[in-house]
C-alpha cells in the first residue's frame, strides 16, 4: 500500500478534524506537526507522527514563509515526499505555500515545464477535471498540452475514466475560435496524445464531456470561482424559497432536509476530494481549507489510489508519447 | 419618446413573437422585416413597418451575410439608426451579425476603440453588468477603461445606479495580482472617472457588488456561459429531487409550481432584457434567440429607457473626462 504523509496543521479545523481523517481513512498516513497537539488525539490508532515546529499561516507569503519557516509542517511534509519516504502529500493549508514546497523541495517531473494545479468537479456521472485552476496565468501552448496529458492521467487514476476526452476552454466550438493561444493550443493538442475532442465552451464545465477540460490558470481560476459561486447562490435562493414554504408548512421539513443536505455535498466541490497539483515528483492533494474529518479521509484514500494507480508513471508515459 | 428599430425576423420564434412583443410593449417601434409576414401580424396596433427582403440565418457568416443581404432585416434596422430615424435598434438575430451591422453601418462613438457587449445577469437586488461579453477576445489596458466607462453608463440607465461600483476580474484581489493586462487596467482603472472598488474574483459574479465587472471578452465569455450552465445544472438538479418528491406527494405540485417558475425567471438572463451593444452610435440591445414576446417587449422597454436616460451622452461625457 503506498503512504501518504498528511499536513496535520493544515486547515479550518487542523489538527483535531485532520488527525481525525487520518484514523478514519484507513488509509497508510505519516502524520507531520507539533507532536505535543498531535499525540493525544492519535489515539489508540498507531499513526505516526514526524514532528514539525512551524506552521505556515494562511496569511503568510508562500515563497518567503517557506523559506523562514524551515521546519513548517508543509517542508517537513514535502520532505519526505523527497526522500521517498512516503509517496505524496496531502494539505489543507495554503495553497500558495503546498506550491511553492512541491516546486522547492519535491521537484518537478522530468520534462514538466509548470506544474499546474487540477480542480476536480461535480459534473455528468464520475465528475470532471479543470485544469490549470489558478497556477499559471500565463501559458505557452507546450504547457497547455503539458497540462491536457496530466489531466489524462489524473481523470484516469482519480475518476477511473478510460482514454478519457479532453477539450479546450474556448469562447466557440469551431477550430479558428478564441486567442492566439487557444488556435496554436487547438491544433497541438489534435496531434497529442490524448483523447482530444476539439474545443468546448463554458457551459460544458457543467455537461457530461468532455471529462478533461484544459486552459490557462487565468481563466480555469475564474471559470471555477464563477461556477462554485452560481451554484452556492442558486442554492441560496432555492433555501430562500424552500423556507418560506416550510414556514406555513412545517410538516413537510422532514421531506426535505435530506435531499437538501444530499444536493449540497453533491454540488460542492469541496466534498469532491480536493484539487491535485499535477507535474511534481510525488502525488501531492491540496484539500480544501474548511474540509472535515469526513471530508480529509476522503481526500486521504483519493490521494493514495492515485499513488496506487501510478499517476507519476502515466503522466510520464504521456509526456513521453 | 424615443424609437426604437425592431429586427422582426430575428429570435427563433420570429416574427410571431416579436411582433407581439413589439405590441405588447407600448414602446414607439419600427417593425423591420418582411412585408407580407409581418402586416398581418401587426393587427390594429398601427405599428409602422419598413420592407427588408432579406434574412440573416444564424449559420451564415455574419460579415459575410452583410455585405451580400443588403437588404436584410438587420442591416435596414441598422440603416434607421445610422439615419437618425430611430435611436437605437433591437435583435433576438445573429449577435454576430448586429455587432457588424453596428461597426460597418451605425459606426463607433467618437473616441471609441473598440464595441463591447455588456451581458446584464441577475445578481444583487438590482442587476450586475458585466463585459466584455465575447467580442474583444483580445484587449488593451485603454480598452479595458473604456469597457468600464461604458458599463458605468449602462449600470446607470438600465439598473438605475448612482455612482455603479466598477471591479476588474482577475484572480485574487491585491492589486499585484493576474497577468500584465490585470496590473496595468487596475492602475489606469484606479485613474479613471468611475466608482472603482479594485480586484474582484471569479465569486463576485453573483455577489451584491460590485455593479459593473469589466474584463476581456474571452475571460468574460467564458464566465457569463460557466455560470449560466451552472445555474442551470443546479436548477435541474433541484428539479430531479422535487420531481421525486412530488411522485410520492402529488398533493404538494401546487404548493411549488409557481415559486420554481418565479425562480427560474428571476435566475436566467434572458428574462433580463438581452445584451447591449456599447460604444456606437445608438442603443443597440441583442435580445436572447429564444426571447418569447413577454421578454422582447421587455427588452424593448430597457432599450428606449436607456435612449431616453441617453446613454450614449453618458458614455461621451465619460470618454472626455
């Protein structure tokens, strides 16, 4: 079973609902912290625990906090990502900070030339990657189709897709469509090797294909926000309209609050598994910050069966091709 | 009043609807179109029509179509702007086809660089602008200040703000953050005669501020398509689990019938009075293709309001500020 080293630090509720993750996964963790917080609620579990002094602050900055903080628990973590000790990471703390260690201590991929970051989505049946989500605001189109191969191997080993399709973030369907950018990206990715299916719009961040969607991180970051935000609202005003009923009804409440709480977890991407930074030398998982201990196991046992399933070996095999 | 030029043959349920529409909505308007279908649809409402033999399909090429249907709905209605006829056109046509009409027949806004279109979506209490929308995929710093002094203008006579609150979307909100493009506009932006708040993240799309989101027509395509598809995907999904219910609780249908449909017209734009053309001479409105006569003879109330808060003098005292 591969091993995953677990930021226990990291997030709204570090470490008591990350610790708690950890034992409930079931899944091979080092955990890496403060050691004095972190034993008592190990528990009679037997995690083990590599003892980590600092922790970077969500309002740090990433690069300058990492290099201040040597004994953070996102470098220790990093570190033994390094060292082969484990063979990812998962954290719940800044993302800005995750980056900056994967690039710093971890390393990237022999011939990735930007590691990008990969949001994974609830979309058609088995979900849908976005990438890059905010790494890159400006691409070539090498990264770009860089970033098509190891959204492959990611929709493959995390959403079990085989040959899974790939479009292009466009503001039309047709190969002319777009930028400079997208027209040299179209043509590239038509002669990659992947399961290229042309361009797509923003409406199919939403439809069932294609299950791989690639664009720079300006407009992946802002496509994702804008998507996570109209469905937070449109459940707002749905809530809104529900309670008025249920005021004059409050019989039907029990009818209700299921569903309701059901839609929820399915909409909201954070209860998805978090977003994976692709490119790096390990299997590295960047959870949500507000993410719970229901929440962290399930980004634990992602984060392992993406090891277990050689995402390295199928993002190199790609780069490869 | 101010009048207002009708493409009758545009939408896809024209010119039924339009026409109806055009009727129903009290507004001095010009029917362009097809003699023989439209007199008999105009009845007694002894609404004015000017010949135009010719269509403009939605597959055609739009500038194209142009210069060959001289004589095509669009291009006539564009003629009567262009002539001081009327003070502004509408269209449920090719989008493609009305920004040409508008750029090779109505011309440009003295000092306009570029047209924008500005999408107009239901968030806040009052509306949010937002643009560009598609056409400019490709911007400068200036275009960028112009897209925000003509979507204050807009915010004015279509939302009834004073004093709109402008946001740049880009990725995070200090001022450092986004690509080249982003860093210049917030500091020219910062300099320029609007109510600027700064940054704003792909969230703030559906939030109460600010009112006018600028951005370059490929970001902002992209995020108008994302979060209308995603308002969309929730609302069906809602709808599933209610369908379910009612499956079991046929007695409760009327219960929610009416407040689902008030929110599906309160959450989709087209309910909203179309997309405006800025930066030429006229108020050029491009109504949703599906728009019913209920939306057109809305859309035709916003664009004559908009003529009659004279929008385009706004936007001139703006651009010489």
């Amino acid at each position: 079973m591969a091993r995953i080293a677990l930021d226990a630090m990291g997030g709204d509720h570090a470490p008591v609902e990350t610790v708690a993750g950890a034992v409930a996964s079931g899944v091979d963790v080092v955990l890496v912290g403060d050691e004095a917080q972190l034993a008592p609620l190990v528990g009679d579990s037997g995690l083990p625990i590599v003892h980590a002094e600092d922790v970077i602050d969500m309002a740090d900055d990433p690069a300058k906090a990492l290099r201040e903080k040597r004994r953070s628990s996102i470098a220790v973590a990093a570190q033994l990502v390094a060292d082969g000790e484990v063979d990812g990471m998962v954290s719940a703390g800044s993302t800005g900070a995750v980056m900056a260690a994967s690039a710093m201590i971890i390393g990237r991929l022999e011939g990735v030339s930007r590691p990008a970051i990969a949001a994974v989505i609830p979309a058609g049946e088995r979900g849908k990657i976005v990438l890059d989500a905010g790494a890159n605001p400006d691409v070539t189109t090498k990264h770009l189709v860089q970033f098509a191969i190891m959204g492959s191997a990611l929709a493959e080993t995390r959403l079990g897709i085989v040959e899974p399709t790939v479009g292009l973030l466009n503001i039309g369907h047709e190969p002319g469509k777009g930028r400079d950018q997208e027209r040299a990206a179209h043509d590239a990715l038509e002669k990659a090797p992947i399961n290229f299916i042309g361009n797509v719009e923003g409406y199919e961040i939403v439809a069932d294909q294609p299950d791989v969607i690639v664009t720079d991180g300006f407009t992946g970051n802002v496509a994702l926000k804008t998507s996570e935000a109209t469905s937070r609202f449109v459940m707002a005003a749905i809530k809104h309209e529900l309670g008025e009923v249920l005021t004059e009804r409050p019989d039907l409440a029990e009818l209700f609050a299921p569903r309701l709480a059901g839609l929820g977890e399915k909409l909201h991407p954070e209860s998805h598994g978090g977003a994976s930074l692709l490119g790096v030398k390990g299997v590295v998982t960047i959870a949500h910050g507000s993410s719970s201990r229901a929440v962290m196991a399930n980004v634990l046992r992602m984060t392992v069966a993406e090891a277990e399933r050689h995402l390295l070996d199928r993002i190199r095999a790609g780069l490869q091709a």
